[in-house]
C-alpha cells in the first residue's frame, strides 16, 4: 500500500508579494500585448481609411457612367416617339388617298 504524502504549503506575507509581483509582471505583459494589438487595429483603421477613399472614387465614376447611359436612353426614347409620330402621319397620311 502507497502512502501519498502532501506537503501542506503555507502562504507566507514573502510569498504572497512574490505572487503578486509575478502577478503584476504578467498583466504588464498582458497590457503591452494589447498596445500591440492597438497599433495593429490602428493600422487596419488606416486601411480601411484607404479602401473607403477608393471605393468613393470608384462609386462617382459608376455614377457618372449611370448618368451617361440614363441620358442615352432619354435622347433614344426621344427619337423613338418622333419615329412613331412619324410613322402614324404616314399611315394617316396613306389612308387618306
């Protein structure tokens, strides 16, 4: 039969500022990875700055090709009604004689 020993440790006042100086190292740590992250995010922020800038860009272009091709139409649905206007005063014009 095996016997399991446990050594009862104690909390002395010296460990107990060991452990919150490890403690503190270690959120220092914490705190300096998350600056890090900061930063990235910042960068990325910047990035982004960029990709809305260039997509504002495009989008104006794409609105002015849409402003293109809406006047396009409008000058064809023009020259479309002239066109059957002119055709009905032909047929008009046919039936009379």
């Amino acid at each position: 039969m095996l016997v399991t020993v446990m050594v009862r440790e104690t909390w002395t006042d010296q460990r107990l500022d060991d452990l919150k100086g490890r403690m503190d190292e270690r959120f220092d740590d914490v705190d300096r990875r998350f600056a890090e992250v900061d930063k990235r995010f910042d960068q990325v922020d910047k990035r982004f700055d960029q990709v809305d800038a260039e997509m504002d860009r495009r989008f104006a272009q794409v609105d002015h090709r849409f402003d293109r091709v809406e006047a396009d139409v409008r000058e064809l649905r023009g020259i479309m009604i002239g066109g059957f206007i002119a055709l009905l005063v032909a047929l008009l014009g046919v039936n009379a004689f």
